[in-house]
C-alpha cells in the first residue's frame, strides 16, 4: 500500500504508550494497533484529528507516501 503511517515514530517522539494514546484518542487499543502496524484501509478524519491533537503534530507527520515498485 502506497500510503505508510509513521505513528510508531511519532508515539516514540512523544514518549507516549500505546494504551496511553488510545485512552486519550477514545479507540480501542486493537484499533490503534492496526493503524500504528499498517494493517488499516482507512482512516477516519476524526481519528486522524484526535492524533494529531494527543501527538502535538500535523497530518503529514503521520502519512506518507510511498510508491509500490510495482507501479
């Protein structure tokens, strides 16, 4: 997938947990998971607000792109 979600980083920037950034976001900490691992298709405006908001960062610390070799 071409979009990669830089959350690790960014949580290990802020020295926040997992379970700490799910509680303060309001998702369950399966939910953050498979954003911080990559897994999910979509993600919510809300969602992506709520993290920027706990993370003290913009969108585009947490997206990026990456073209498949493929294309």
């Amino acid at each position: 997938m071409p979009i990669r979600i830089n959350l690790d980083v960014m949580m290990a920037k802020r020295r926040i947990g997992a379970g700490e950034l799910a509680e303060a976001i309001g998702i369950t900490p399966a939910n953050l998971s498979i954003l911080k691992n990559n897994k999910a298709r979509a993600v919510r405006f809300s969602t992506l607000e709520a993290l920027c908001k706990a993370l003290d960062c913009q969108p585009g610390d947490l997206l990026e792109y990456a073209p498949d070799d493929a294309t």
